[in-house]
C-alpha cells in the first residue's frame, strides 16, 4: 500500500488547515507531520528527491489543497508587495508575482471548489472566490506585513482582524461624513496659510492630508478604550495642521507666531520657529471623555524626539498612572527618509520590550512623502521600506494609500487594537505624495519632474473622498464649499484676533506638571541651599541600605561590601569608622531624597552594579533568582528605581531628557560606562539638554553622571570632554560640577532636587576617587553639611601661600600627593567643584585672604585645548592665570601608559616649579 494512502479527498479540508497551521508554526504540529509537510515543500520548491517522491504519492486534489494552501500563504507573505496603495506612482516589480502558476495552479482551478477557503472562514469555495477575498484583505488599499511575527496567538489575531469584512472599514454615513469634515480641515487649512503667509515655510502636510483624520479617529476611538493621555511626538511636516485641528490650539496662537512678533518673556527665553514648538491640550473627546494631548517640541534633529516621547511616557505610568499602559498611547509620526536614515529609530525601537523603558507599545506613523527633501527613496535606503525597523521587534506593519481616508483609518483602528491587545509597536506607512518642494518655497521639479508631473495633475483628499460621498449620496452638490467656508470663518477671526496682539503669545507646555517651579535664575542657583539632614533619620536609612536580608544567601564579596558599609558608618572599632566612601555619598542622597518623598531614577550602561563596581544598588541572591533594591525595602515615601540600560547612549540619554521633562518630583540619573561615551548623545546636549529652556521654557532636572579622568587608559577612557560641556554654558542653562569628596556629591544631588526649578547637572565622576582613602566623608558632613562650589585649602598657613593652585576633580588628589611628597607649605590647591555657573565671587573672596601670592595657577590634567582651561581663560579674569597642563593634542591621551603617564607627571612637576612662569 502507498504510503500516503491515507491521504484520500476526505480529508482534504482537515489536511488543508494542518498545513496551514504549519506554514504559520511548524513547531505546532505533530512531528510526522511536520516531516511530512517539510518533504512536500522541499519537493515544490527545489524538486529535492524525497520532496519529489512525497508529492508523486500525494492523491491529485490533496496536492491541489496544498498548492492553495501555498497561494494563501503567498498573499499572507507577499500581498504587500502587489497593493494598490501607491496613489501617485506604478510600484516597483516584485518577482515571483503571486500568479497562479507560480503555485502549480492554472485557471482552469479558478472554478474547482477547494476545503482550503475553510482557512480563511470562507469554508469551501471557488479558487477564484478565494483570491478575489485574499485581493481585498492583502493587495488592495492596505498592504499587511506581519508572517515574520513568532508568536502564532499574535498571527492568528491578526489573520481574524484582517478577515473580518475583508479588511476593510464599514462606517455610516454619519461616520463618513465626519471624515470628509476632518478632510476638509487638514485641506482649508494648508489653502488658507498658503494664502495668508506666501512662501513661508509651513511644510504642509498636502499629499498626506488624511493624516488628521486618520489621528482624530484614532485618537477617538482610543479614548473610548481607555486611554486618558496621549504624547504624540512629530517632525516639521504636518505639524501645525496637527497643532490646530488635532491639539486645538487656536489659530489666534498659531497665527501669532506666524507673525514673528517680538516675546513678551524674560531674557532666558529666545523662543523657536514655530513647527518646533510643543504644546498640552486638555480636550473633550466626541463622547464627552476629558484627555490630556502633549506634543513634545523638538528641534531640526529628526528623529531625536523618539526618545524623548518614551521618556514622558514612561515618567507618566511610573507615577500618576501607576504603570496602567492602557491609559496612556505613545505616538511617533516620522518622515519616510528619516525613519530609514535615523540610527536613533533603532535605539528607541529597541527599548520597546525592556522593563526599563517600555511603555507599553507605540503607534509609528510614517507620513511617507517618497521625497526626503530632495533625494528620492531609491537613494534612501536599502531595505524595501522606510518602516522595516518595525521587524526588529517583530511589529506589525500596515501600508495604506493616503488618498484613501477610510483604509487609512482602518489601518489606525488595527494598530491601537494591536497595541492594547498586546502592548506591543505597530507601524503604520501612510503613502502619499508631497503636493510641493521640501518647504513651500522649494522648487521641486529640480529632482523629480517626473513625479511632479503626476502630483500637478492630482486631486486633493478631500475632493477625492468628497467624489466618493458624492456617488454613494451621501453628501449633495456643495456640501464641501459649505465646510470650507464655515472652516476658514473661524480661521479669519483667528488671524484678527492675533494680528491685535504686539508679541507673540508664549506657548506653554506640561505646566500642570511643573506647578509651582519657577525657572531658575543666576542669583538663585548660586545662593545655598538647605541640605542637612537629621542624623538620627540618617541612621535609620544606613541601617536599612548596610544590611543584608538574612533569610537570603549572597556571594560573599557582596556581604563583604555590604558589611563594611555597616561598619564604616556603625562600627567605632573599625579602622575606617565614619569615613564615607563615594558610593556611600552617592547611596545616602537617594535615601534621604527617597525619605524626603521623592523618587530616584537612574539608567545607563551597568549601573545597577556601577562601571566600576562601587554602587551594588541591586544585589543578586546567590542563586540568581532575586534582586533586591535595599532602598525600597525600608519603607521610604518615594521609589528607587534603577534599570542597566541597552547598549545607547544616544536612545537612552533622550529617553531619560523625556522622562525628567515629566517629572520634577523624580531624581533622574543617567550614567555613562565611561564619559568619553557621552558624544554619542550629543544631539541632546546641543539641542535639549542645553538649549530647551532658551527655546521652549522648558524645566529639566536631568543629572548625567560622567565618568572623567586621567588613569593611563589610553585615548579614550580618559575624559568625558569637559571642554564641549562648558562651550554649551551660558545664561545659567545648567550646571557643570566635578566633585572631590562624597559629602559635597551628596549634597549636590540633594540641591539638585531641594531647588523649586530643575536644571540639567552635568556631573565628571571619579573612579580613582571610588577606593581612595583620602577621598572619604563623615556623617556629619552629610548631616550639617551643604553643597560647596568652591573647596578652599583648610590644611595650610596662607600667610606662606605664594602658589595659588586651581583645579577641578580627582587631579586634586594627585596635586595634594606630590605636594606631601616635596613638603611644599607655599602651594595652596584650591578645588573648583562646581565649574559652572562659576562661583565668581566665593573665587575672588578666596584669591583675597591669600595676602602673598604672586603665582597663581589653572592646573588641568588634560591637554592645553581640552579641560576647562578655555573656559577659565574666557570667563575668569580676577587672576592672570598660568597655565599647567599638557600641551595641545588631538587626542585626549596617549595610548601608551607609560607616554600617558610621564605627561601627566610632568604636568604635576610644571604646577610646583613656578620657575616655569
Ligand atoms: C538629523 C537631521 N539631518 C538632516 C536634516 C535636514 N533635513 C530636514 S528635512 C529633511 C528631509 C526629511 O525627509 P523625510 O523624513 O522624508 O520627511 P519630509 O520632510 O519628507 O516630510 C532633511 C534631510 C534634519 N532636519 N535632521
């Protein structure tokens, strides 16, 4: 007997859905069958051996089920790359086509019945019954792209989604009517601006009009699910149309910003162009739910905002949302070339998973205008699409034709049922034209006459859809003109309203969020702060952070580590009792802030143990299976959370901007493995880090902790490049500090969150200091202690000081060393640990009680055009100073220790031969 004599038409329909079940999951059938199933593909498609004899031995109409089992597959595979969704040009030729013969089928099977249909819930049906709904579901207006997800439960939702109506929408009339409405708004309102501001740049959404309703539906129908929040994050492109008829903000505003009038605001405010800026709208959804909208502002940099959006995000669920994801919806509205192009898209993509930083799943928008300014998507990219990033985290991808409002809010209605059903990214490619040049003023048809062309000769979306209602009856002649004149009414008092105003209404983002801080001025950061703290609560948190739980087993260095804390600040036998090291410092101000109720937050590359193994703020159980955050086992008012981050600095850094910008209660840290690593994020320092509160009037208490310093690690591993931080310093915009004891780091991260404004703290960590005797603290500096700018010398007669040395950081440490060594009393070091806003006055108080100094000296271990001495030199001018550094390299240091090191001695030699004035 044949050996799939089994086989018999009987049972075609159960083996048709076997092999169904394994094309989606081979691992879910049955072992033979799967062999089974693996010999007949192996026999389509490379006429193998075996796979040939398997399928000679397949009765005829079981093989057939199988080859439309095969075309199923194929459109669920490969539909994408046949759609209609292109509304200005041919696509691109895929090849194999999903011809019928390119799966052993031929028309003569369009009128055979196959069990297969059952598959698709069609239950036995005509070939061609059976393609014509494959046709509509994957190759007409919406092109799928999900058979790379791994998990079938996934798949299999999205197959039923997708199959219901043959994916496509079914609104009312009344529902189609709102949509032509919205239409009509995205529409009126580029007419009107194109009209009112010529050849200003707005960077019309007009091609992709269909984005505003496509975001009001989706923002609708979110709200009815649930969600009271959304952050939307979004380039030039579209935006003020968002702003106006998503955000509602008023054309009196908009139109007020357009004018370029002067601010009304202090000096710390030079504002931005308009389609930069962020704004907070609390609305009323259609069914009368109240929602809050935040539009994070953003600089040119595309893409940046990605990060910063998750960041919000993730600020919100940690606290006022108490990690409900249902309520909250990230959206992220790309550019096609910068989606492609952005390496930051990767970094934040890839925290979508990741307990640190995932928020739940975000909508992806790509408003694909198939033009980055000039260059045409064939010179963009390598991949097929501008949204392939999506596969990385196996998301979900829909393309849909912009001319199509209706597939376009169907495709938005699968991605928040995907994302609530599984918290997951999805992507959605809205493909439309852009109707002019890269700006209003740009002349298109220098790179792409062709395409312009065609774009010349096309409707809008409106009148697209409006001809549609107009066929089906349910508009009548008018309709639209009617809608376009109401609109731009509204838009012309708007334009009055704003043309009474002298000065440009300031726009005013998440100020419910930033009640009651005000924007910190000179006089405020540079008056002390209070930043004691009572000893015997002080001693109640070192009980509970120096002590292991004793129901769990640890390594023993760990319960090494953790005992000399206890020791260190319990035990007066012990030969170091109350000497604080660094990460004691560092660990105390979380506590004391924990207990004062705020939260401590603090991401980046291993920082749970700490580069360099002195912060163990979580500690393993010996067996691996519990981590344990000491901090938050002690019943302190506030959280303690700390996450070792993907490998980004860039992603990271943004997020963790995001996250402070959301919430000033929280003490946000992050931390670089070395601070060399720190360029890597430069777009946010440039753009936010140093330059938000100039241009938006936004607060951000963010605290970046560098590690900085000279330890013959070659060129890299040696500085965090204090000189970039200190060319971005002016206007007070943040501070830069350097710190030598772990009581003055303590106190500057308590300052950092006793202020009622927030500022970013740049800080150069040490990791010498980490283990040096010297550099230790007591409890009482932490006690009664505050944050000092400026460290005078204490230790000598300054009668005798003819040297007076300035420094910052750990070089101060190997200063006193050589000092001790050559017992020089005439050599006075005095530690700048807080570089900027530069303690002017305490500095030239200090040069003053000097009374005989005649050399005074800026010591640096960097080279001459590194380090701070540029800085010094610009911003310093009581003293001449005298220069004591390494000369000029391009390079920060050498990559031999031994040519590293005589450098730095030689430094520390020019700093005490003063015959070297
Ligand atoms: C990081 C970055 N590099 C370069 C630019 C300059 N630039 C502005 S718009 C643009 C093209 C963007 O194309 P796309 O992402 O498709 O958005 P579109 O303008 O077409 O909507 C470029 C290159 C920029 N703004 N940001």
């Amino acid at each position: 007997m044949d050996k799939y004599s089994f086989l018999n038409a009987a049972h075609t329909a159960y083996f048709a859905e076997l092999y169904d079940q394994y094309l989606v999951n081979p691992d879910g059938v049955e072992p033979s069958w799967r062999a089974f199933f693996q010999g007949y593909d192996f026999g389509a498609e490379e006429s193998g051996l075996n796979g040939e004899a398997t399928i000679a031995a397949i009765p005829e109409n079981v093989l057939k089920e199988f080859q439309v089992v095969k075309l199923i597959d194929g459109y669920r595979t490969r539909g994408h790359l046949f759609t209609k969704t292109n509304p200005v040009r041919e696509r691109r030729q895929y090849q194999p086509t999903l011809a019928l013969e390119n799966f052993g089928l031929s028309k003569a099977d369009l009128n055979e019945m196959f069990d297969a249909g059952s598959i698709l819930g069609l239950g036995k049906s005509k070939l061609s019954e059976i393609i014509k709904h494959l046709e509509a579901i994957y190759c007409d207006s919406i092109g799928v792209e999900y058979m790379y997800i791994r998990k079938p439960e996934e798949i299999k939702w999205i197959q039923d989604w997708i199959n219901i109506n043959d994916n496509h929408p079914s609104f009312s009339s009344g529902e189609k009517k709102q949509l032509l409405s919205k239409l009509n708004e995205a529409v009126s309102f580029e007419t009107f601006m194109h009209s009112k501001y010529v050849g200003q740049k707005r960077f019309s959404v007009e091609g992709n009009e269909t984005l505003i309703p496509g975001l009001n539906f989706l923002m609708e129908k979110a709200t009815e699910e649930g969600v009271s929040q959304f952050v939307v994050g979004m380039a030039h492109r579209g935006r003020l149309n968002v702003l106006a008829n998503i955000f509602g903000k008023s054309p009196e505003n908009i139109f007020s910003e357009f004018d370029s009038k002067e601010f009304d605001e202090d000096e710390l405010f030079d504002g931005d162009v308009k389609y930069h800026m962020g704004w907070t709208a609390h609305r009323e959804s259609d069914s009368g739910k109240k929602v809050r909208m935040d539009l994070a502002p953003n600089p040119s940099h595309l893409e940046t905002v990605n990060a910063v959006v998750e960041g919000i995000c993730r600020a919100k669920l940690d606290n006022e949302l108490k990690g409900n994801e249902k309520e909250i919806l990230p959206i992220l509205i790309h550019g096609d070339a910068a989606v492609a192009g952005q390496g930051v898209v990767y970094e934040v993509i890839q925290m979508a998973q990741l307990d640190g930083y995932k928020v739940g799943g975000t909508i992806h928008i790509v408003v694909n205008n198939q033009v980055g300014f000039t260059t045409n998507y064939l010179d963009a990219r390598s991949s097929t699409y501008c949204t392939d990033i999506g596969k990385v985290t196996l998301s979900p991808v829909l393309h849909v034709n912009a001319d199509d409002v209706e597939a376009v809010c169907h495709a938005f209605a699968f991605a928040l049922e995907f994302r609530t059903k599984f918290g997951r990214d999805v992507f959605i490619d809205l493909l439309g034209f852009r109707k002019y040049g890269h700006n209003e003023g740009d002349e298109p048809r220098f790179t792409q006459p062709k395409l312009y062309k065609a774009i010349a000769k096309h409707a809008n979306q409106r009148d697209i859809y409006a001809e549609k209602l107009l066929a089906e009856g349910i508009i009548e002649n008018g309709h639209v003109k009617q809608l376009e004149k109401e609109y731009k009414a509204d838009l012309e008092i708007g334009l009055e309203a704003s043309r009474k105003h002298e000065k440009t209404i300031v726009t005013k983002i998440m100020a419910d969020d930033w009640k009651g801080y005000e924007i910190g001025k000179l006089k405020n950061i540079l008056e002390p702060v209070d930043t004691t703290y009572p000893i015997e609560k002080l001693d109640k948190i070192a009980e509970g952070i120096t002590k292991l739980p004793s129901d769990k087993k640890f390594i023993k260095k760990i319960q090494r580590i953790i005992a000399d804390r206890n020791k260190r600040y319990f035990d007066k036998d012990f030969k170091n009792y109350n000497q604080l090291d660094w990460g004691m410092g560092e660990l105390f101000a979380y506590g004391t802030l924990m207990e004062e109720g705020f939260n401590v937050r603090i991401s980046g590359q291993d920082v749970e143990r700490g580069t360099f193994s002195h912060r163990h703020a979580i500690v393993k159980t010996e067996d691996g299976g519990d981590e344990i955050n000491l901090h938050n086992t002690i019943g302190l008012d506030g959280h303690f959370d700390i996450y070792n981050s993907l490998l980004s600095e860039y992603g990271v850094v943004g997020f963790d901007y995001g996250y402070a910008m959301a919430s000033p209660k929280t003490l946000t840290i992050w931390e670089a493995q070395f601070g060399d690593f720190s360029n890597g994020a430069q777009i946010m320092l440039d753009q936010y880090i140093s330059a938000a509160e100039d241009k938006w009037k936004t607060q951000n208490g963010l605290v970046m902790l560098l590690p900085h310093g000279y330890e013959f690690q070659g060129s890299e591993h040696s500085s965090a490049r204090m000189e970039r931080y200190l060319q971005l310093c002016s206007n007070h915009n943040m501070i830069i500090a350097d710190c030598t004891t772990p009581a003055n780091f303590y106190h500057l991260l308590r300052r950092q969150m006793k202020w009622n404004f927030r500022k970013p703290l740049v800080v150069f960590t040490p990791k010498r200091l980490l283990r040096l005797p010297e550099a230790v603290s007591t409890k009482e500096e932490l006690v009664n202690g505050s944050f000092q700018e400026v460290l005078d010398d204490v230790s000598v007669d300054k009668k005798k000081i003819t040297s007076l040395v300035f420094c910052t950081g750990k070089f101060y440490y190997d200063l006193l060393e050589k000092r001790t060594e050559l017992g020089r009393e005439d050599v006075a070091l005095v530690r700048v640990e807080q570089l900027f806003p530069l303690p002017q006055k305490q500095l030239e108080e200090i040069i003053a009680s000097y009374p005989n100094v005649s050399d005074y000296v800026w010591a640096q271990e960097e080279p001459k055009n590194m380090g701070a001495w540029g800085y010094m030199l610009m911003n310093f001018e009581s003293v001449k100073l005298r220069l004591a550094s390494r000369k000029a390299y391009s390079a920060p240091a050498a990559g031999s220790s031994t040519r590293s090191k005589a450098r730095h001695y030689k430094v520390i030699d020019s700093v005490f031969n003063t015959s070297k004035k």
